[in-house]
C-alpha cells in the first residue's frame, strides 16, 4: 500500500492560519506487513537516525492502527520524503495526514476526506496546512465547533510556484510565539481586506490583483526578522514578475507564484542571486493525499 502526500505552502501572505495551497512536491511512504518492524528512509530526513526510532508518522499510525485493527501486526514502513522539514512547506502536516490515511487504509476502512481532515485537526489545530494536505488546490479553511469549514479552488497549470528554501530550520510551534499577543484595529482591517482580495483573486482566477492583495502585517515582518534576506528574496521575485512573493507558512520557505512563462526568469534570477539556497519552480497540486492499495 501507498500513501502520497503534497507539501503545502500556508497564509499565502495575509491570510494567516487560513489559506494554503499544496505543491507538487511529495512525501511518499510504502506499507508491508512483515515479520518484523522496520523502516527506511529515503531523500529528506535520511540522515537523521532519530527518525528511524522515534518517528511522528509511525507514533501517529500507530495510535490509529491500534483503534481500528483488532490484530497485531509489524510492518515495514519505506519512506521517500521530498518535504523538508521545519522550512514551512508543511511537513508536520504531510506526516499527519499520510499517517492516517495509512492507518484506515491498511484496515482496508474507506475514509472520506472531510473526515480524515477533521482527524488531523486534533493534531494541528489550524488547517491552513491540513486542508490543502488533505484536498489538493487553494483552500480558505477556518474551524467550527471542532470541524474544518473550507472551500477549495483548483489551480490552473499554467501557474508555477517558486520555492526558495535556506538551510535554516525555523520550527512552527517555536516561531508562532515570537508573534503579537494583540494586533492593532489598522492592522487586524488590512489583513482582512488584503486577505479576502487575495481570495477573491483565486476564486475569480484574476491573477494580476495577487499583485495587490499578498500584503501582510500579522506575521511576515516578526518572522523574517530573524532572516533578513529574505526581504530581499521577496524584492528580487517581485522585481522579477512574480504575482506575489510571501514568506511559506512560518517560514524558512519563502513562496512566489507566476505565470507558467516568467517561472524559469524568476528562478534563474533567484539563483543568481542567492547561490546558497535551494531553489527551484514546480507545479501546484490539485488532488491532496493520494491512498494506492
Ligand atoms: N518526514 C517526516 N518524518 C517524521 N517526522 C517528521 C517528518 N517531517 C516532519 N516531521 C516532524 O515535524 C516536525 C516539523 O514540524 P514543523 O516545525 O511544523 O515544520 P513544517 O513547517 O515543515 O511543518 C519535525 O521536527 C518532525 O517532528
Ligand atoms: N499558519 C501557520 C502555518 C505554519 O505552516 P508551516 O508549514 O510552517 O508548519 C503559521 O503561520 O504558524
């Protein structure tokens, strides 16, 4: 059994623990009943033997796993990882989501996808990541009485995401508290209004007023303090012809989007640029996790 998941790049600027978008970068991870528990690891995280012991995915499907089965079994979980971790590309949720949808799927237990995102909640309590995780595509999501509320919108291919990825890890749980308790009633208004133009523009694909709406003032200038060049990042992309340029969920990420034709400039721009980041363009995804029997 296969279990593939998107990598997810979330608040889009304003739209703080609201909107995400997942990204044709995978986290994979193979399922075989066997005499004995093993795991392997490939790509990243593969040089981290923690993870091999002590991992989040196998603690996550494990709990599920022994809810749902009656038996007790061992596996051997192979895992192929494009995600990288703690760089504000959702890895925690990839985990997340994919473990539990292993979990039902090795029962042989059809899940519905609104219900294996409300599962993930109880781990992630804001579904800006979960949701795109989970469904594929632009989501604005916000959580009622214990559920995800979310509207989903597809993407269309000629849009290329630009991710460019520093070397530091910046974990979410530690970031989220260097943030204001209190916002002012100015900034709580542009964050509303920039956030749902930024939506509208997806909704109504008018993609030139992602050039207006991507503005934030909640969470992108605390963060990006701790890295100052990624405000020149963000001036670089947007100099370049990038719709919108915006630090990718707590960061170290930071996410661009174009148009199909300008993504190559962009990245050959970024590249010159800042040499000692990873960088390169790839395509949204629209379907979310993927369960192969
Ligand atoms: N492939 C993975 N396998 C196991 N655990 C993982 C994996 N990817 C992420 N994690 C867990 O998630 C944590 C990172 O979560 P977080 O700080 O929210 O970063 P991100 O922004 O990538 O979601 C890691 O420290 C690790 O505990
Ligand atoms: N809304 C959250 C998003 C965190 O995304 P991640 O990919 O960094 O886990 C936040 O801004 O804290």
């Amino acid at each position: 059994m296969r279990v593939s998941v998107p990598a997810t790049s979330a608040n889009m600027g304003p739209g703080f623990d609201t909107l995400g978008v997942a990204l044709q970068i995978k986290n994979q991870v193979v399922i075989k009943p066997a005499k004995f528990h093993s795991v392997s690891l490939k790509g990243e995280g593969s040089n981290n033997p923690a993870l091999k012991d002590n991992n989040m995915f196998i603690s996550i499907f494990n709990d599920f796993y022994h809810n749902l089965s009656n038996r007790r079994r061992n596996f051997r979980f192979e895992f192929y990882n494009e995600i990288p971790m703690s760089r504000g590309l959702g890895s925690s949720s990839a985990v997340i989501v994919s473990a539990i949808a292993s979990a039902y799927a090795i029962e042989g237990i059809e899940l519905e996808k609104s219900k294996l995102l409300n599962l993930a909640l109880a781990y992630e309590n804001h579904p800006d990541n979960i949701t795109p995780a989970v469904m594929g595509g632009f989501n604005v999501a916000t959580v009622q009485e214990n559920e995800v509320k979310f509207i989903k919108k597809e993407i269309p291919k000629h849009l290329k995401a630009i991710v460019v990825i520093p070397n530091r890890p910046i974990s979410t749980h530690l970031s989220r508290k260097t943030l204001p308790y209190k916002y002012s009633k100015d900034d709580a208004v542009f964050n509303i209004s920039h956030s749902s133009l930024l939506t509208a523009a997806f909704m109504s694909e008018n993609w030139e007023m992602l050039r207006v709406a991507s503005y934030d003032k909640f969470h992108q200038k605390y963060r990006m303090k701790q890295m100052p060049e990624l405000f020149e990042v963000q001036k670089a992309a947007l100099n370049n012809g990038a719709l919108m340029s915006t630090l990718s969920g707590s960061g170290s990420t930071f996410f661009s989007m174009s148009y199909a034709d300008d993504s190559k400039r962009i990245e050959r721009e970024l590249r010159i640029k800042f040499p000692h980041f990873k960088i390169f363009s790839t395509d949204f995804d629209n379907y979310g996790v993927k369960v192969d029997r």
